[in-house]
C-alpha cells in the first residue's frame, strides 16, 4: 500500500563509513548472492556470459574523485543501495501497492506478487537503489535483509544484512537510527553522518560517513627532525652518549 | 505532513505479512575458499545436495566471518559453462583448440608414454612448472621424485623479491609471511600494494585501524583501494621507492631518530666487517672459528660473541683485525646514508615527492615510534637467558607487496624497507610488524637449492631454496644453468622461487637445453601471466623442419577452459575448490597468524558432475604408473590412493606431515602418528586448524626463548633457531667479492660489472632503466581489481559485470597534454610492441604514470564466454607491451627483464609512450579466435537452488 | 529517460484520444448517428490503442488491475481511474448519440472535463517526478494538456480558425516548454555533490562505475541524445504537430478527410515531441554515473 505510515516504530538501516570503504565489491556480491536465494525471484542476469551482460543487483559501489582546491585529488569508493527514506517517494507513486514501508521497521519493501513491473518507483528514486528484474518483470530493491535480521533460524550474531556481515573493513554499520542511543545514532552524531540529495526531501534513513580530513601534511606545517649530527662527535658521538644513558649499559 | 496525508496514513491498508525467518540451507558444509590464495574459511550452505549460497565461516582465524566479492560469488565459479569436463587430447595443430575427448586412462596412459623415457633418460628433460599452486610442498615432492631440476612454482613472476628480500635481510618478509600489529599500530605505511594475498586480513586490520582513528599513509602513484582510504597519500614515481625511503633513513639518522637499543641487541648492525682489501676477507663479517659472528662489547671492549649472555654490544666500536682497523655494519651503514646522496633534496625530483614532504613524513615515523611508544606489561626471556619485564611497544607499521618488488631494483628496495623498519625497531614488537609461524626462518633453515640429476632417480634434494653464496649456485660443471629458468645462476643468483615466466622462451631457445615436456599447472601462460603472449603463443607453436613441435610435448591441468588449454597436447582436467581435498600446510605457503599457526583443508563439499579429478590425486596415480620414490610400496603398488591419502600419511619427518592438527590419536599438535581421522576432525573443526601462540611469546620471536621452544614443540623447527636481523648481507658480499674475483665459482665476464653493483650488503637504489632511450616516458602499471583474480574472475557471471572491461587510466597531466576526452582511445607503444586500448581520466594519479586493471583483456573463444564479449572486445592486456627481455643494449646481449639479484619478473619497469586515436570498436592486439573448448554458456540466468 | 515506444504511444495515442472526447463532449461537432459513430470510434480507438500500449511497458500486466488500488497516493493509479471513468462516462454519450440520435450536453460536459482530466493525470505521473527535473513542472501538464486540446481540435472544431488558433498556441507552449526545460536540471541544486555529500569539499567527478556492464538503470533512466538528432526531431515535431496540420487547414478543403489527415500528421508530429520528452529528460541517478551536467540542449 503506497501511502506512508505516519511514523515508523524504528527507523532501521545501515550507515556506511566513507572514510573506510576500500571499495572491494564484497558487499555488493553478498547481497547478489543471498537475495538470488532468499526473498522474492532471483536476481537474474541477462546475457551472463555475453557481450552485454545485466543483471539485477540490489547495491553497487561507484568511485568518485574529489579535487579539492589545494590539496591533491582523492578517491572515494561509494556504495549505494536503497536509504529506507522515510519520504519515499518510490512507494506514494506506486499504483499497486506493492511498494511500500513497513510501520514497524521502516524498511521500505515490494511486494512481488502486487508489482506490474510499471517501473515508476525507480524512476521516482532518486538514488538508483530499485531496478526492475527483466526475466521477472518485478521491481527488485534492497530489502535491508529483512529476512536474516529477524531469521530466528540464524544464529543471533548474524541477524545482520549480508552484506554488512561480509564488509571486511568493517565499513557498513546497521541499526535502529530512529534511536538516539543506539551505536549508529552516535556513530551519526559522532562523525557527521549525512544524507544524500537531502534538497529532494525523500528523508534517507541511510546516512553516510564523510572522510576524515585527507592530506593534512599537504596543507599544514608538519614538523621535521633536528639532526643530532651538527653536535660534538657526530652521530656516533651521540649514539654514545645515548647508549651510555641507558639502563643496563 | 500536512492533515490530508495523516487523514491517509491513519486509514492505511494492513501491510503484507513477510516471511522474516526463512530456512537458509539444509545443512552447512565448511570448508575454505579458494577464489583467490587469502584461503578464507568458508560456510558452504547447501539445499539438496547443491550449493545455494556462500558467507564467511566467523570462527576462522584468516577472516573471521567477513568474504570479499570473490568468495561470495564462488557459486557461480563452480558451476561456471567453461569448466573442463574429461581429459582432453589434442587432434587439431597445437593452438587451434581442438581436441577430443578421451578417458581417463587413456590420457594417464598418453603422459606415461611421454615421461617414462624422459625420466629413464633425461629427467631434467621435464620441465614441470605450477602457477597457483598451493600444494607445492607436494608437486615439489613429485618433481624431485621424477628427478627433474625443473621444478618451481610462479613467485618467481609474482613477488620473490618480496619474500627473498624479506627472509635475507630479517627471517621473515611481508607478502603472507608477516602482518602488521592491527590492534597496537597507530601508524600505518603502505607501500605499493592494491589488494595483495591477505585480501580480508588487510581490509579487516585497516578497518581496525580507523576505528581506531591510527593514521594510514600510503605510497603509491594510484589512489585507489587501501590507498584511496589512506590519510596521506604520496603518489611516488614508480621504481622510485628505494631512493625515498634512504632518504627518510637519511634524514633519521641525521636525527638520531633510531633504536639504539634495538639495533644492538637484535641485528647485525653491531658486527665488525673485515677490513682486509685485496683478500677474500675484505667486506666479511667477524666470526669465531664454530661461526657465530663476534660483536664489541660495550661495557668491556672485549670481542664476544653476539649472543653471548652478558654482552652489550656496542655499535661504534672499532676493532683491528691483522693491522686495519675494522667498523661495524652501524658505522658503515651511517655513512653510507647520511651521505647527501640519500638528502632528500637529492632524491626529490626523481621520487617526485617534495624534500618538505620527506622531511615531514620522517619526522611523523620518529614521533610515532618514539613519543607514542608503549609498554605491553608481559615478561619475556630473550635468547641471551635475559628477562625482561615489558614489551616495548613502537607502533608504526609497515606493509609492502609488488608495488616495490616487481620492479628490477626490488630485492634492494625491499632491503631498504627492511632497514628501515629495523632502525625504528618496529619488527616484531608491539604495534610493530610481526611473523607468522612457520616464521620467523632465518636463511640458515632454509634448504639451499639442489639440482644434481641421475636418470632413473630422484633428484639430490628439493629444488629450490637460500643460497649462502656462489658455491651454492645451480650450475653445471661447464658452469652453465643447471635449470632450465636458469634460477640460480650468474644472472639471478638468489632467485629463491624460481623463474617461471623464462621457462618458456628458453625452453625454445634450447638455452641452456631443450626439453621434452612441459607439464603445467594452473597457470595461464600463453595469456595474463606470460610477458609478450603473442611471442609465447608462437615458440609454443612454432615447428622443426620435420613437423614436430619445437617444444615436443605439453600437458596442462587447469579446471576452466583458459587462453592456455588451447596450447596443450594433453588436457588433465581439475575438479573446482569444492569439489576436492585439498590442504593448506604449514610446510608450504600455509594460512596463519602472528599470534598462531594454522593450517586448513578443503574436501569435497560437492561431487564433480564431470569426468574429472583432483590435480594432487593425479599425480599420486601418475607417480604410480611411473613408479616414481615415494609414490609407490615396495612391491610397486600406489601408495596414496588419492590427495587425501597422501594429506593424511605422508610424513615429512617422524610425526610431522602435512597437516598440524588432530594427529596421533587426534589430541597430538604439531607432531605425533598420522591419524585416520585427521581429515574428519578438521571438518569438525570448520577445516582448519590453528594453535596460538603463548603470550610471552607473541613478539620477539627470533630472539625469544619461548617462541623458540614453542616452535619446536609443534614441530615447526627441530632444535631453537634464533638469529640476528642482517642489516649487512653477506650472502650478497660473497657474490659481490666472486665477481671481484675471488673464490673458484667465477661469474662470467659480462656479469662481472653488474654484480658489483647490484649486490651491494647494504641496500642500494639504481635506477631500472640504463637507456637513453626518451622515446617511452610514461610508466605503465597494473593493479588487482578486489573483485577479480586474475583470469578466473571473467568465467563468473557475476564478477564479470563488475569488471567486464577495463580502460587505461591516465594522469591529468597526459589527458591534458594529448587533448583527450571521454570515449577516446589511444595507442599505447612500447619497445616492444603496441596496443589500442580505450582511456579514462584518474585525476589521483602519479603525473607520469598510465594504469589499468590486471587480467581483465580475455582472448576470444576462452572462458565460454560469447564472442566479442567486452573483455575482449574493449578489454585488454597490458602484457603485450611487455617482454622477458629488455630491448637490446647495444653490447650483443639480451638481458632478461628480471631483477638481477632475484630474477623476479619487472613488470612495473614498463615504458611506454601514448598517442591519441578516435573511438575504435575493438582494442588491439586481437589475437586469432579460438573455437571453445567447452559447450556453449546458457544466455540467462535465474539463479535459484531448492525450493 | 528511455524513449520507450510503450509509452510514448501510451502518451501520444492516448492524449489525442482523450482531446477528441473533451471536444465532443463539448459538443464540437454537434454530431449524432453514424456521423457520431465514427467520430466517437476514432476517439475512443486512440485512447484504447494509447491504453493498451500501456501495458507492454509493463513487467507484468496480467496484474494491471490492481493498479486501480492506490489512488490514495498514486497518480499513476488515478490515471487508471479517470481514463475509466471518462471512457465509461463518454461510452453513454456516444451511444446516445449514436442510438439515440439524442446529445445530453451535461454528460458531454462531464466526459469532457474527464477527459481533460485523465490528460492531466497521465502527465502528473510525470510532473510529480521531482527526480526528473525537466519534467517537475507546470509546463509538463500544460504542454500535454495543450497537445491533446489541440490535436483534437484539428478534427473537431469548425471554424478552422478556431483550430489553428490553438495549433499555435501549441506551438508557443511547445516552444517554451522546451525553453525552460533546457536549465531545468541546472537551476535545481542538485548536482554530484549534493548527490554525494562531497561537494563542499572540492569538485567531484565520477571515477569508476560500479559496473562496466549495462543495467536497468542505465538502459531506463540515463538515456543519452545526440544533439542534432534532438534538433532534427525538434524541427519534425513542430513540423508534423503544428505548421502541416495548420497548412492543411489554411490551404486544403475544409472536409473531414483533409483534417483527418491533417490530424495524422499531428499525431506523428506528437510522438516526436514525446520521443523528446522522453529521451531528454535527465533523471537525477545519471549523476552517480557520471553524467554530470545534463547534455547543453539543442535549442541554444
Ligand atoms: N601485466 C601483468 N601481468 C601479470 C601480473 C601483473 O601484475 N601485471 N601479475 C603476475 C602475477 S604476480 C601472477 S601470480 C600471475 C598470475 O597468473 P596465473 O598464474 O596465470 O593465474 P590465473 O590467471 O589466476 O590462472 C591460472 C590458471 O589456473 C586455472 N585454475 C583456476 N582454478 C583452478 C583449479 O582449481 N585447478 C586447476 N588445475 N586450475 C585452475 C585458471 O583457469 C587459469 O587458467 O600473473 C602475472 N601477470
Ligand atoms: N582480488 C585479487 N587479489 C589478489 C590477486 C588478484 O588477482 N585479485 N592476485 C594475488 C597475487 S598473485 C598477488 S602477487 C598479489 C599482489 O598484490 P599487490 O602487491 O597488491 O599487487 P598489484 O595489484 O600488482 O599492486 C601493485 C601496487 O603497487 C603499485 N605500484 C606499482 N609500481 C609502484 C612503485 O614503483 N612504487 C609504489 N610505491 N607502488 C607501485 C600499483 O599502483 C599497485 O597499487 O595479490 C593477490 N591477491
Ligand atoms: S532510496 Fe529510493 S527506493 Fe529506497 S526508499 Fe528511498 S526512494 Fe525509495
Ligand atoms: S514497478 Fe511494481 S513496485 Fe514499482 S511502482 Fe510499479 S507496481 Fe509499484
Ligand atoms: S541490506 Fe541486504 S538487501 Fe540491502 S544491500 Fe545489504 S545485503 Fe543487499
Ligand atoms: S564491502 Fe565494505 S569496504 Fe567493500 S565496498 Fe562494500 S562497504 Fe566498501
Ligand atoms: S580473499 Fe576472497 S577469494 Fe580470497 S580466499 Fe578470501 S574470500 Fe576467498
Ligand atoms: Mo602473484
């Protein structure tokens, strides 16, 4: 049902660290692979093996380059699934109903056997974050693994998305950001968290970690060393002293 | 929200009721990965008897639960459409791809017929070379069986300057061999590295340390990757590494920034070198008549022996020896360095990283190591019988791969590093970089090289290993190559890994001989890892006057349908990672920790759904049939029934085998009886198994008697090896001195001049590119995608559209300078040769330095991938720009493009020149399209197991 | 945007369609009986046709009903719902008139409202796409509204002044439609750094795609037009919707066959303007792939 809930009972979703990212794909993959398995159709790939291949994945990793006015370039690595916004825009323009957020959770979901594959929700996410599947004709999306985070046949430890279990730089963080006391909340106090496109008003849930500061060396006035050598005796001279003032000598 | 909206929101639909705690799997198999070489452990869920989905097994010492791409998409590996399916026997000329299928016995038949003379008469006439091979501990095994000296495995192309450089100078080296101290480091540098071995390791220790908020600072001329979340980035001029980092040792010594107290106690920096010119002792270090090197003792002045208990060895003494006074490695190495050679405003311009820079970068290592120092409160017993109450912690740390080592300066750049890090003191200390077991291993247990050959019989001892100097070399009684890669001789004396990327253009030149058979293993030689594919393609194909082939036989194992099958007589067809035993040993490249040792297994989570069978079983019948030591019982039978026979069984030497754990009646670690039940204990155990080490002695282990100890209970070493880190190589003096002339094994005359120069015992930097040719300015590189292995990863469905093609990034410098704009392409010259690729914009990027992701260019017909798919289409190799010998000098010679220390492979010393092209359709050079050897791929995939 | 030929049909047969039903519900012409007849039938063809189309957009029509469920929110939904109601409504008009001989202007007037209704709905499902900046505006329904009140006139409305009036009109707005379309995606503040959130700490520039390959977000919404072929089209779309139809009615007879044809033409002219609207429109997402600006339009 596409109208919004008025409020949500948690606003889960994930935070994803920028400073850390390496941009490895691995969660890109997780995702692929647990969500071809688990809920709705899998996630097909047209032309697997030729000269076009597409298929259906639900986060992707771009990489962009900064260029700061004084400083060299930098590069992030910038993955990207569905925000859970709380705006969405994707689920009030759905015909069917089938898009649609969950009061409970906040997590924004199709229903796959309501969705005509009308394709409007995509167009209406900002973020790129739902493609249609072409072998099923249902529109796919992230589904904040909405079917291991409360999987009671999962060991507790991996009530988890995927593809934050697999993050190997430990990049991905997941929570209740509705929360202020929860570890992502603070993690979002603490370091700047933002949002994405905030000026389209879709509300993201997701929040993103800016890089630390790069390149400090670069514009500021480090120290550099004194040498010893200009003193009596040299290095060796001092290397004497030195050792001579050590315990045990 | 306005009252409208809520007036909606309040008279909602329900919601669809999800199923939120689904069944995952069946059952769960664990076993380890091997998408790539890192051999994480993995959770193989299964539904019905197939393999529905792959995540990280959270127990296991190498990744504890996280998977990379790779991993995560091995399902689509093992059900790849270009996986082999029977053996396969060439009908078509060699290269064309055809072949028809035979059975196995009929091919196990083929290979005797070709080996069995071979072996009779001249063993060395096989030459039998592995790429990525992680049994090599057991192919090794086989090929010093069959007797041939030809044996190695690919880290002669890979990385050995990094290993070489590493365990002569300290033990130990980065690579797999060493990690940082994740939990303590507070500053990291890297240097050179995209993704390296320790894929997971590295990425969950640099998230350690950001969580930490410690500082990364990287050295590489591409900001990408581990570099892109780097702090600081330098974006150093390739090759340049050696020169910036004696400048930063310059400018440490100036400072007196050192560990003093490190030097003296746990290196060679204190030894006396001989001062005696015009002898054969001049430039070696004081020893006593057993051997042990003599130190000054500080506090009487009385030579003593390093390890002596009481000694305090100074490291500014002198000390006469027959009438000249002689110094310590220290003292020679401070002049050396503080020489204004090293000064930063010397090497600036050719590093293109500013003096300040420098300056600044080495003033942040002092301050770390120094000021951020720490105390671990854990007592420990050093090697001389001392207690000391703390650990002392420097936490600066340091990580490297090929970034400095696949360059012909590499052995010496990676020496330079070492001393480095051996002046701060930060090697196996708290916050520091620390081994793992079976490291530290000095050079003294280490085997040296055998290459004695008697046909019939096996050869005199393993292959490959540390030479001590030049009596150690692989030579012949003429004093010519005794291998076939010519490891080990006048041309890379320590060429410990061998040199797999020469095998095939001597092999054709019939220098030094001719060979019969090349038998390979997962290794694609005529494509991504050869230099110059094209030339290799043709020595394998090209023909004698009468017909037959040059090089008369090849036999290949690979699982996939790869460029390399094309080129082989016989196919031997391999199961994939989970379809077979396998097992990570702690004699060979084994999985580990700094804190413990670990070894691992994989078994067949799967069975194979085609005629085909374990590489490792093979060669077990092969040996067999050939009757080969080792192979077989007394009365001839097979004495492995297949790998897992063999993993169980064997033993090394008395109760230690393959596999550490569960031995003996499975309780027994490290050593003990085999056990039948080994392989099930360690499929109980997740399939691995690690053991840690005691606290007291997780740092220090070269010189830390409880390190040592431990080592020997588990059987790692056999008696304590302690050592001193060799700032000063000897080894590297003995050849220097031979090429002085001095001692029977004469190098010959062209070599002399380079092998003075080269082999310096304390590190050098020399520029790799002697020529005055200016035609090629720009520096072309590679890096490893995270997301793909090599060529494997274009076979997956789900990898290849990640990196399905791959342009040459450029610097902003040369985009701007040629006028480029999206969409162009450009032709990219070497001396060599040249290539049409497509361009792309990286603004992070070294201003004189061109890039592009490695492997990805697939030739067409392989992989069962369409025609004109994008990796071949738009995708391309940089290896065609690339040749196994630089172009020539001018003096006659051909000199391989290898390090001439080690031999290791000099991809990074590429240089090229660049020319703006319009927008083609297909990226050159294409060579000719190979028929598949595989059916044809489905088009779609809707992937789903169960219901 | 994906220029896809579903929905340009969608837009174009079914916006025609609909403009023809709005006249005669007015009453434009005054007609009944078999004359009525195939009046009513070219309209309501259009709109079925155009309908229908519709739904090979679709990944899975066979549940197309239940896009009538969400009108609550969905414009789509209540597009579903206007076109019933109007084609419902205009259905007793027509057998009315062309049973009954009998015209009940009230009913005309409601299906003509409806009708400009359901224009107006097809292109809120558009407008409201604030993703999709060229289309976020009043212009969006106001050029559809004006294709379909034109181009229905083309048949219906006597004198033909009447109907080259609004051809004109048409025009200008077409024209200025594309006018302020053109900076539409630059005077809104997104960009790769609101996008990214990087943007306040230098420029940012797409280095690497996430994927080398295709997929349904670049084949969907990051469409990209050659310049001269936007203009090309440009110049047939005036051409073919506005200038012919009104040489026709200048120059030729005024009969029904002139203004048929006159009103095929339109409806070639039509779905080069919706080629256009379709193909030019930059979607917000291009921005993560690197399509920085969206490409300098034809008309400066
Ligand atoms: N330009 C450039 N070239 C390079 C490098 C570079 O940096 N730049 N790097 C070099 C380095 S370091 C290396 S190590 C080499 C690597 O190059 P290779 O050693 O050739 O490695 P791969 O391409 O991974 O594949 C080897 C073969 O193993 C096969 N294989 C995969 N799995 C199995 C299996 O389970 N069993 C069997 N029997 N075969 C299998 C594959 O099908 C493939 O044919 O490339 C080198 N080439
Ligand atoms: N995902 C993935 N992982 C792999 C592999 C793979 O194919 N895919 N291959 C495995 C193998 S066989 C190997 S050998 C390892 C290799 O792992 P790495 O050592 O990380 O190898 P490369 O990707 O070749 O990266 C070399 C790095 O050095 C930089 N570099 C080049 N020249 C210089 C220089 O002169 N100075 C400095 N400072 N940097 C330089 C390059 O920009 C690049 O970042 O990775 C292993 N891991
Ligand atoms: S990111 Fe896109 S798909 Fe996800 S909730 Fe927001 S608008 Fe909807
Ligand atoms: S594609 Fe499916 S989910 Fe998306 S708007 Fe259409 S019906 Fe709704
Ligand atoms: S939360 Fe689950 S569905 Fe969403 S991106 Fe992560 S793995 Fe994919
Ligand atoms: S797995 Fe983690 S580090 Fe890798 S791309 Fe995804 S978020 Fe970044
Ligand atoms: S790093 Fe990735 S591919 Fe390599 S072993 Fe680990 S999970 Fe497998
Ligand atoms: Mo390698």
């Amino acid at each position: 049902m596409s109208d919004l809930p008025l409020s949500t009972k948690r606003k889960l979703g994930l935070v994803i660290d920028l400073d850390t990212c390496v941009g490895c794909h691995a969660c890109v993959v997780a995702c692929k692979g647990w969500n071809t398995e688990n809920y709705g159709a899998p996630l097909s790939d047209i032309g697997a093996y030729g000269q076009a291949p597409a298929g259906t994945f639900l986060n992707r990793v771009h990489s962009y380059e900064i260029s700061p006015p004084d400083a060299p370039t930098q590069t992030v690595h910038f993955p990207k699934s569905c925000l859970h916004c709380e705006n969405a825009p994707c689920v009030t323009v759905c015909p069917t109903g089938a898009s649609y957020k969950r009061s409970e959770d906040g997590i924004v979901l199709v229903d796959e056997s309501a969705c005509i594959g009308c394709g409007l929700c995509a167009w209406a996410c900002p973020y790129g974050a739902r493609e249609l599947d072409a072998a099923e004709g249902v529109m796919k999306k992230c589904t904040l693994c909405v079917d291991r985070i409360y999987n009671e046949n999962l060991p507790e430890i991996d009530r988890v998305p995927a593809c934050v279990r697999t993050c190997p730089a430990g990049a991905r963080h997941f929570g209740d950001l509705g929360d202020p006391d929860s570890d992502v909340s603070k993690l979002v106090a603490e370091r700047g968290g933002m949002d994405l496109m905030p000026e389209l008003d879709a509300a993201p849930t997701n929040k993103y970690l800016p890089p630390r500061p790069r390149d400090a060396a670069e514009t500021s006035a480090a120290p550099v060393l004194e040498p010893v050598a200009a003193e009596a005796g040299g290095l060796l001279g001092w290397i004497d002293r030195a050792l001579a003032a050590m315990p045990g000598a | 929200m306005n009252p409208f909206a809520k007036l909606l929101s309040l008279t909602r639909s329900p919601e669809p009721v999800v199923e939120t705690s689904p069944r995952v799997s069946q059952e769960i198999r664990k076993t380890t990965c091997y998408m790539c070489a890192c051999r994480c452990g993995i959770n193989v869920h299964m539904k019905e008897g197939r393999v529905a989905y792959i995540e990280g097994n959270r127990d296991h010492p190498v990744n504890q639960g996280v998977l990379c791409a790779k991993g995560s998409a091995g399902i689509m590996q093992v059900n790849a459409p270009s996986r082999l399916r029977k053996p396969l026997k060439r009908v078509g000329p060699r290269g064309s791809n055809q072949f028809e299928e035979v059975s196995w016995e009929e091919a196990l038949d083929l290979a005797v017929e070709w080996l069995e003379p071979v072996r009779q008469k001249h063993p060395e006439k096989l030459a039998f070379f592995t790429g990525r091979d992680q049994s090599q501990s057991f192919t090794s095994m086989w090929a010093q069986s069959f007797g041939t000296p030809n044996y190695a495995a690919h880290g002669g192309f890979c990385s050995v300057n990094m290993a070489a450089g590493g365990i002569y100078t300290m033990g130990g080296a980065f690579w797999e061999f060493g990690q940082p101290d994740w939990d303590h480091a507070k500053l990291f540098m890297l240097f050179g590295v995209a993704e390296d071995h320790d894929s997971n390791p590295i990425k969950i220790g640099l998230g350690k340390l950001k969580k930490r908020g410690a500082k990364v600072i990287s050295v590489n001329p591409v900001r990408t990757g581990y570099n892109a979340v780097a702090d600081d980035w330098v974006g150093i001029t390739p090759g340049t590494d050696g020169l910036f980092i004696l400048a930063i040792v310059h400018e440490l010594l100036r400072a007196g920034r050192i560990d003093l107290d490190y030097l003296a106690r746990y290196t060679n920096a204190p030894a006396i070198v001989i001062h005696a010119p015009g002898t054969d002792q001049h430039g070696r270090l004081l020893k006593d008549e057993d051997g042990h090197l003599l130190v000054v003792d500080r506090k009487t002045g009385e030579l003593m022996r390093y390890d002596a208990a009481e000694v305090e060895p100074s490291l500014t003494a002198t000390h006469t020896v027959n009438g000249h006074e002689c110094q310590t490695v220290f003292r020679q190495l401070a002049d050396k360095y503080l020489d204004e050679q090293y000064a930063p405003d010397a090497v600036a311009e050719a590093c293109g990283v500013s003096p300040l820079r420098i300056r600044q970068i080495a003033a942040e290592l002092a301050r770390v190591a120094f000021e951020e120092s720490f105390e671990l409160d854990r007592p420990w017993t050093d090697f001389r019988g001392r207690r000391h109450d703390k650990m002392i912690g420097r936490p600066v740390s340091f990580h490297a791969m090929r970034g400095i080592s696949a360059h012909a300066n590499g052995f010496q750049t990676c020496r330079s590093l070492h001393l480095l890090q051996i002046l701060l003191g930060t090697v196996e200390v708290p916050g520091g970089m620390r081994f793992k077991p079976p490291y530290p291993k000095p050079v003294a247990a280490h085997p040296k090289p055998h290459c004695k050959v008697t046909p019939g019989k096996p050869l005199d001892g393993p292959h490959l290993g540390f030479v001590r100097g030049p009596d150690d070399l692989a030579l012949r009684e003429d004093g010519t190559p005794a291998r076939i890669d010519k490891a080990f001789s006048w041309e890379n004396p320590m060429s410990a890994h061998g040199l797999m990327h020469m095998v095939i253009s001597n092999a054709y030149a019939g220098d030094p001989y001719k060979v019969d058979t090349l038998f390979m293993y997962m290794a694609n030689m005529s494509w991504n890892s050869s230099m110059n594919p094209g030339g290799v393609s043709a020595m394998l194909t090209d023909q004698n006057d009468d017909g037959t082939y040059v090089i008369p036989h090849v036999i290949y194992a690979d699982a996939y349908a790869s460029e390399m099958v094309a080129y082989a007589d016989l196919v031997l067809p391999d199961t994939t990672y989970l379809e077979r035993h396998d097992c990570i040993s702690l004699l060979d490249r084994p999985i580990g920790e700094a804190t413990g040792a670990a070894d691992a297994i994989r078994w067949p989570v799967i069975e194979p759904d085609r005629d085909v069978r374990g590489f490792q079983s093979v060669l077990c019948d092969l040996g067999a049939r050939l009757q080969l030591p080792g192979f077989v019982r007394e009365d001839g039978s097979q004495l492995y029934a297949d790998y897992a026979d063999y993993i169980v069984n064997h033993e090394r030497r008395p109760g230690v085998g393959p596999l550490a754990g569960f031995r003996g009646n499975g309780d027994s670690h490290g050593r003990g009886a085999p056990n039948p039940d080994q392989i099930q204990r360690y499929i109980d155990n997740g399939s691995f198994f690690i053991t840690h080490i005691p606290a007291e002695a997780e740092y220090y282990k070269p010189w830390n008697a409880a390190y040592q100890d431990w080592a020997v209970d588990i059987g790692l070493y056999d008696a304590p090896q302690h050592y001193v880190f060799e700032l000063y190589s000897e080894p590297m003096r003995l050849f220097q001195m031979a090429a002085e002339g001095y001692g029977e094994r004469q190098p010959p005359d062209y070599l002399r001049e380079r092998l003075k120069r080269v082999m310096s015992p304390l590190p050098i930097w020399y520029d790799t590119d002697d020529s005055d040719d200016d035609r090629y300015p720009i520096r072309a590189l590679t890096q490893r995608p995270m997301a793909m292995y090599h060529s494997w990863g274009s076979q997956n469905a789900w990898l290849r559209q990640i990196h399905g093609e791959n342009p040459l990034f450029v610097s902003q410098k040369i985009w701007d300078e040629h006028g480029f704009k999206d969409g162009d392409w450009a032709r990219v010259k070497s001396p060599h040769g040249e290539i049409s690729v497509p361009v792309a914009l990286q603004a992070a990027l070294n201003p004189y330095t061109v890039w592009t992701w490695n492997a990805i260019g697939k030739r067409q017909g392989a992989w069962a991938l369409e025609q004109d798919a994008p990796e071949s289409k738009r995708g391309f190799l940089l290896n065609h720009l690339i040749h196994e010998l630089l172009p020539p000098k001018g003096d006659g010679l051909r000199w391989s493009n290898s390090d001439p220390i080690t031999g290791q492979a000099a991809w990074f010393d590429l240089r090229v020149s660049i020319q703006k092209i319009g927008e083609q359709t297909h990226s050159l050079p294409q060579m000719p399209v190979l028929p598949s050897a595989v059916p044809n791929a489905p088009r779609d995939l809707k992937w789903q197991v169960g219901e | 945007m994906n220029p896809a030929a579903s929905i340009i049909v969608f837009t174009s047969l079914s916006g025609t369609g609909f403009g023809l039903m709005f006249w005669l519900g007015l009453g434009f012409p005054h007609v009944t009986g078999w004359t009525a007849f195939w009046y009513f039938t070219v309209a309501y063809g259009l709109a079925v046709v155009g309908l229908t189309a519709s739904a090979f957009h679709l990944g899975n029509p066979q549940r197309a009903l239940k896009a009538f469920t969400q009108y609550r929110t969905s414009w789509l939904s209540r597009e579903a719902w206007l076109s019933v109601m109007t084609l419902t409504v205009m259905a007793g008009a027509a057998y009315l008139a062309v049973f009954e001989d009998t015209v009940i202007p009230a009913l005309g007037w409601v299906g003509a409202v409806l009708s400009l209704l359901t224009v107006f709905g097809t292109s809120m499902i558009y407008t409201q796409l604030k993703t999709v900046p060229r289309w976020n505006h009043w212009s969006t329904p106001v050029v559809f509204l004006a294709y379909a009140i034109a181009g229905g006139a083309i048949l219906t409305v006597t004198p033909a002044h009447l109907a080259i009036a609004l051809l004109v009109i048409l025009g200008a707005l077409q024209a200025i439609a594309w006018n302020i379309g053109a900076e539409a995606f630059q005077r809104r503040p997104t960009d790769l750094g609101t996008a990214t959130g990087l943007g306040t700490r230098g420029s940012v520039r797409a280095f690497e795609p996430p994927h080398t390959g295709t997929n349904y977000l670049l084949k969907e919404m990051v469409y990209q037009v050659a310049r001269r072929r936007a203009a090309q089209l440009r110049q047939l779309n005036i051409g073919l919707s506005v200038v012919i139809p009104i040489a026709f009615l200048l120059l030729a007879p005024d009969n029904i066959w002139v203004r048929g044809i006159a009103l095929a033409l339109h409806v070639a002219g039509v779905f080069a303007s919706r080629w256009l609207f379709f193909a030019e429109a930059e979607h917000v997402v291009g921005l993560y792939y690197g399509r920085r600006e969206p490409q300098a339009s034809a008309s400066r």
